[in-house]
C-alpha cells in the first residue's frame, strides 16, 4: 500500500496517567491501533415530574449533566510491531492496563505495616487520575468499571502475542469530586469543548 507523502497523520488514542497530587502526565499508554468503534452512553438526568408552586412544571427540567460511559476494544499485536515487543510479547502492554484497577503493592505492604503498628483507620489509596485522550477535542475523565482480556495467541512461553482487550469506563464528571479536585476542572474543560463543538454545528 502506497501512502502520499501529505497524507496527514493519524492521531492515536491514548490514556494518559496523572499520579495523585500532580499535573504532570507521568505516563500514556497510546493504543496499536484505533479502536474500529467507540461506544458512547448517555443517560440524561431529568427533574421528575410533577407540579410545584416554585419551580412550576418540572418534567422538562434537567437536574444535572448526564452519566456517561464509554466502551471500547483495543487490540495488541506483536507481529505488527515487533520492535516494540521484547521476549514477554505483549504481556507488559496489557499489565500496564491490568495495573490501572490495581491499588500499588507498596501501599498494601504500607497498610500492612500499619495496622501490625495498631492503627485502626487505614485510609484506602487514590487511584491516579485516568485521562481519555480521543483526539485533540476529547480528552475524558474516567474511571474503569470493566476490563475483559481475550488472549489470542501465545509464544512456546506462554507470553501472549496477540490480544484483545475490552474496555468499559465511566466518564468522572463534577458530581464525583469535590470542588477543588483535578477532575473537577478536567470535566468542565470536556464540557466546554462539547459546547463549542455544539455550536459549531448551529453555524453551519
């Protein structure tokens, strides 16, 4: 297949990695290939029904943004790029994902320790922010909620080479943190830019 030099390139789908207490992006995981589809579902939150002296008819009112969640198939292919595959196939590719629903061993090891000390309250450990990017007008707050791994094909090692992975997130929206948190600020940038692309489309 031949390729014109001025074709433009094509961007990658990404998730990106915040550690808690931090802006920095201390590492993506950019997906092989684009996922063929991108599911998205919107349940809107509307006002019940109903009939009130202060805020009237109620039944068209919403009372928040919507809750959203998105689903979406990577696929892993060691053959494909075999320079970025070392001898545990793609095993690392796919722990960096498993590692995203994983709280750290350290902190276990740490609330180990400290209820051996005799703490009684061990505060459980902030998952890193999880950011996914889906081109430059969508970058997403979201938590995952369901993770399927389908190893295809393995080496005479058993280290996968070929793999498909299902991925099922919930988009963070401001109803999930507290005013001063990252993802606060994370969700109302995906907002803003949901609008403008809205009013794009008024325009024309």
């Amino acid at each position: 297949m031949t390729f014109f030099s001025n074709s433009p390139r094509l961007s990658k789908g990404r998730i990106d990695i915040v550690e808690p207490g931090s802006s920095r992006i201390a590492y993506s995981i950019t997906f092989q290939f684009n996922p063929n589809t991108l599911t998205r579902t919107l349940n809107p939150r509307w006002m019940q029904g109903g009939y009130n002296r202060t805020n009237k008819c109620n039944a068209l009112r919403l009372s928040n943004v919507p809750e959203e969640t998105i689903r979406l198939e990577v696929e892993i292919d060691a053959a494909d790029q075999p320079e970025n595959f070392d001898e545990d196939g793609i095993y690392p590719q796919i722990a960096a994902l498993e590692a995203l629903v994983y709280p750290s061993s350290e902190h276990i090891r740490e609330n180990s320790r400290l209820l051996r000390d005799g703490n009684i309250e061990i505060v459980p450990p902030e998952s890193p922010r999880t950011l996914l990017v889906w081109g430059r007008n969508r970058v997403i707050p979201v938590q995952l909620t369901d993770f399927t791994i389908t190893e295809e094909i393995h080496d005479s090692d058993l280290n996968p080479i070929q793999a498909k992975v299902s991925l099922s997130m919930k988009v963070l929206s401001y109803n999930d943190v507290c005013l001063n948190h990252p993802v606060y600020s994370d969700f109302m940038n995906y907002h803003q830019k949901l609008e403008e692309m809205a009013a794009k489309a008024r325009r024309s």
